[in-house]
C-alpha cells in the first residue's frame, strides 16, 4: 500500500494557482463557444479558437452591414471586455508560473527535458515532490495513467492502450508537449527525434506523443529522485544519427570473401572440403577397402 507524502505549503500553493488558471481557461473556452453561437444566429460565422474570434471582433462591432442590432452589438461588446480580462488573468499566471519555475531547482532540471515546459515542471513538481514515494520510473508513468493495458491468457499477452488513470491534468500537459516534438521531430537527427520519427512512421503521430510522454515520465522520476542534471540520448557514431548504413560491397553482402584477409563461412569450408576430398583420387588401402568392404 502506497501512502500519499503530505504536501508543503509550497506544492498547495502551486497547486491551487494551476486549478484556478485552468478554470480560468474553462470558463474562457465558454464564453467564446457562446460568442461563436449568437453570432452564429445572426448570419456571422467565425472559425474555432480564441484567437480567430479575437482577431474578429473588431470588424464585427464595426457592423458596416448593419446584421446586429443596437444590443447585440452592446452584448457583444461586453462579452469582448470579459474576454479581454480573462486573456490578462491568463497571462498573469502564466507569468507568476514562469517566475516560480526560474526560481526551482527541480523545475529548471525538468525544463532541461524536451517536451516539457514551465508549466508542466510546476505541475509535477507541486503534485509529486521529489517523486520518492515511486520506487521506479514505471511506477510514477501508471500513476499518472500512461503505462499501457494488458490481456494475458495462456502463453498470449495482448497490449491494450493507455490506461487513462491518475492525475488528467498532468497527463494532459505531458502528451501535449510530447506531441510538439513529435511535430518537428522529422525535421531533427538526435536521437530521441529518431525513435519519435520511427514510433510515428509505424503506428500514428498520437501514439508516437504518448510514447514519449511515457519515457518523460520515467526520465522525470530519475531527474527528481536522483537530482541529477538531465543529458540527453546521443547516437555512438556519425552514420548511426545521419539514419545511413555504412556501405557494404556486393561481395561482403553475397557472402563471398572480398581479399585473402577474410574467414570463409564455417559452412563453407565445410563443403569446400568435402568436395575436395571427393574430387582427390583415392589410393592404398583405402581402394581396397572401398571394393572389398575392408583391408584384407
């Protein structure tokens, strides 16, 4: 049985800013959707996201061709004040969050971790500490609901998808920032970019993004419960991170020895001397032994 740590003051603290700014974003996300649909109403279609609305309003309150009335218009006016407010508060936090992780330790340790950003680095670092309370990398990727499923019977294990248990809200900023890197990660020749761009090419760019937010996860455990400094992968030679094999001759790859320096196949000299031994005329006893059944 796994035992919560109590939190410091300074984890609750961390904590409660990030609810409230997600909150925050909730209720901004609501009241766009609910711009979007009364202007919607009136003939005016705006596309999805904060920031088409926001580069809209302007030209809809102006309302040169005259679909809004007096008070839609005084409405919808308001309605951008609100949304103006938000977008500070929004940004205000997000600041203070910037501020906190600048000041850390344990969150400039994460930052260091691509796919991780302050505000993922204060969000763990206020939920799980130092991560001790895991005894392995594995454990901190269940908690937080990102290890995959699995059905076994008999001598057949079939793998399911994630298991989606634990904290959303972390898991949530986790896959997000992986799914950044997997968005550029065609683009790069470390290693890490390497394996995404593999995961993505064989399955989808979804997978690849839990992927790697699996293997953040596990790297967060060891950067807070050893704090240790986070050094990323690196391939041993040049060819290996450029993605190209080295070149191999048309001999080397039949098998066929290229100089005098090359060992045969054990194979090979197998049959080679079997055959030569085949081809040599046979003389002495063993003729006699060959026609006769034995040496007389």
């Amino acid at each position: 049985m796994r035992f919560v740590p109590v939190k410091t003051v300074e984890q609750q603290d961390l904590l409660t800013l990030h609810r409230v700014r997600a909150q925050l974003i909730k209720t901004r996300t609501a009241l766009v959707n609910q711009m979007r649909g009364l202007l919607g109403e009136r003939g005016v279609v705006v596309g999805k996201g904060v920031a088409r609305l926001r580069a809209a309003l302007p030209t809809i309150l102006e309302d040169q061709e005259g679909r809004l009335g007096a008070l839609m218009r005084e409405l919808i006016a308001e309605m951008s004040e609100r949304l103006r407010l938000s977008d500070e508060r929004i940004k205000r936090y997000d600041l203070k969050l910037g501020q906190h992780c600048a000041q850390d330790q344990r969150c400039q340790r994460l930052v260091a971790v691509e796919g991780i950003g302050s505000l993922a680095a204060t969000a763990i670092v206020g939920a799980v500490g130092d991560a001790r309370q895991f005894k392995n990398g594995r454990e901190l990727s269940a908690w937080l609901g990102l290890t995959p499923g699995h059905r076994k019977s008999g001598n057949r294990e079939v793998m399911l998808g994630i298991s989606k248990r634990g904290d959303r809200y972390l898991r949530t900023l986790l896959i997000h920032g992986a799914r950044a890197v997997v968005n550029v990660a065609e683009r790069r020749r470390d290693a890490r970019s390497v394996w995404a761009s593999k995961i993505k090419d064989r399955h989808c760019a979804n997978v690849a993004a839990v992927a790697l937010a699996n293997k953040n996860a596990r790297i967060i455990w060891a950067l807070l419960s050893r704090n240790d400094d986070y050094r990323p992968a690196s391939f041993p030679n040049a060819s290996a991170a450029s993605g190209v094999r080295p070149a191999v001759s048309r001999s080397a790859r039949r098998g066929a020895p290229e100089t005098s320096s090359v060992t045969p196949l054990h194979g090979c000299a197998r049959r080679n001397s079997s055959a030569e031994s085949a081809a040599a005329p046979a003389s002495g006893p063993e003729v006699r032994r060959r026609r006769g059944g034995g040496e007389r």
